[in-house]
C-alpha cells in the first residue's frame, strides 16, 4: 500500500465558462512532488450534470479527472460536495481552484512546498488578471516562482481561488464546512476565519500565482460597486457569526469607517494618483469606488439588506 499523501484539486463549476477545458488542462500538467498522490475533482453545479462527458476520454498522461454533480444550486454546496467526496476518497490534503483560472506547472508543487518550509495547515496563494484567455494561458504556461517562502506573513483568512488546505480540518472533532447561507458569496473567507478560530496556521503565499481570464464586464463601475458592496455585506456577516455581537459590531464599523475614510483619502489624492500611477484612470478611480460600496455593504445588513445575487 502506497504511503503517499492523497490530494484532491477541486474545481466548482456551473459549466458556463469557456475556460474550464484549459483549467483542467492546466491542472493535468501539474508537477506532482515525491511523496504525493494527486487527482483533479470537477464539482458539476449545473442543473442537468452537463459536464462530466467532458472527461471521459481524456487524452492518456497527465493527472486523472473525476467529475460529481451537486444538483443544489450555490458555490456553497458545490464546495461542501467536493469535501464530502475528498473525505470518503481518504484525502489528506485538498486544493481549490476557479474555473476560470489556470496553473503554472509547478504551482501545486509551490503551495506543498511552502506548507512543508513553513509548517502551514493553509497556503493560499494569488491571482493575477489577463485581457483574454489566451493571455492567461501564455501566462501561466512561462511563469515560474522563485520566492523565499520565509518571508511569507501568516494572516486571519483565506479565499478559494488558489489554495491548499489540511483535510484534518474537516474531519471529527473539527468538522469545518463551508456556511450553505452564504449562497452569494464570502463562503470561503468565512470558512478560513473559523479555521484559524480552531488553531489553522495561514500562510499567505502571494507571489504563487494563478492567472485568471478577467472579462471586460468586470471593470464597469456598476460590476465593481455590486462586487465590493457584497464583501462588505459578508465582512459584516461572518464576524457577527463568530464574533461576540459587542465585538462584531465595534469591529464592523471600524471596518465600515476605515473604508470610508480611505476612499475620501483616494479620492483628494486623485490627481496626484493619475500623475504617478501607471494604470488607467478608470481603474485608478475604481478605488475609491470600490471602498465606497465596501463600507455600504458593511452595514447595510443592519438595516434588514439581504443579498439576492452573487458577484
């Protein structure tokens, strides 16, 4: 009987991105270190199971892809559906990715390297934009990291874009799931918040990069406002979750008021902003946009506001 440690890559996925084929490609190449035995999990959450043809004849080489259907419709359910087969797979370890991302070959690889330098239970790690798909595929097929794993800060939460977690963390006594009423997203954060409640060590591994297909939607202001209202909206919910209410609330309008004053800081340097930074002026502005509906979002749950949809 093999020694080695078992390791899921799981992918949620309602099937309606055109990305999700170079995804698991992307996944399928991935440099597998000694000692490890590594699978791709594809979480079908669409209605009608419409993608596990997909995968039935892959071509020979490469990881192998298994594909379950979570008929419930939510990134919720489709992430607990992915721990659920993990676990009875006997998984030690599991990793998610977007599906509409892609992996530099050695990015697994990164991410068990830096748990083992760094004894971390979580290692997430970031994600870079690209204009179009194929961007993000020359991108991901030339990029290598090199960085010092122990210069990496240890932080409070993590996100499911790009991460590698210890699957202790879902078994008894602990049992974490992911929280099945945040259909409209904060899910993630909020489950990587009770795990460090718990004693989960997170190492934040920035410079390990994923690269993600960014359509041009994405940066309307209107897309912006709805996306960063709806962090705040779950900022406010997980640490009135977890956190004591007297606490939750001093912290959430702390937060509320940090926001506030950093976009009316952004937005009196604007001019010097546009002088100096390199981006364009609709990105440079988004900012402070951004931080605005942040602060919305945190406290408009206190006035009976309940998200009807995810961005």
């Amino acid at each position: 009987m093999s020694n080695d440690k078992k390791l899921f890559i799981c992918v949620c996925s309602s099937g309606d991105r055109d990305t999700l084929d170079p995804c698991v490609d992307s996944l399928r190449n991935q440099a597998v270190p000694s000692g490890y035995q590594v699978s791709i999990l594809v979480i079908d959450n669409s209605a009608n199971a419409i993608l596990g043809e997909r995968f039935v004849d892959l071509p020979a080489g490469g990881l192998g892809v298994h594909c379950i259907h979570e008929p419930r419709k939510g990134i919720p359910f489709a992430r607990n559906a992915a721990i659920r087969f993990s676990l009875e797979a006997k998984a030690d370890w599991i990793a998610f990715l977007d599906d509409d991302e892609l992996a530099p070959r050695q990015w697994i690889a990164r991410l068990i390297q830096c748990h083992e330098a760094r004894s971390a239970d979580v290692v997430v790690g970031g994600v870079q934009r690209a204009r179009t798909r194929e961007q993000a595929i020359e991108l991901a097929r030339s990029f290598t990291s090199t960085a010092d794993f122990q210069r990496m800060p240890v932080v409070k939460t993590a996100v499911t874009s790009n991460v590698l977690f210890d699957a202790r963390f879902l078994r008894e006594p602990i049992g974490l799931r992911f929280d099945e009423d945040m259909v409209f997203g904060g899910s993630d954060r909020e489950f990587f918040m009770r795990a460090v409640m718990v004693g989960a060590k997170i190492i934040q591994a920035e410079s390990e990069l994923v690269f993600e297909f960014w359509p041009a939607e994405r940066i309307k202001p209107i897309y912006i406002l709805q996306r960063w209202f709806r962090y705040g909206v779950s900022f406010n919910y997980r640490y009135r979750k977890n956190y004591p209410f007297g606490k939750a609330l001093l912290l959430v309008w702390l937060m509320c008021f940090f926001k506030l004053g950093s976009a009316i800081l952004k937005g009196l340097l604007f001019p010097l902003r546009v002088f100096i930074d390199k981006r364009p002026i609709h990105r440079i502005a988004s900012a402070s946009v951004a931080d605005l509906a942040y602060a919305a979002g945190c406290v408009a749950p206190f006035f009976g506001f309940r998200l009807g949809k995810y961005y």
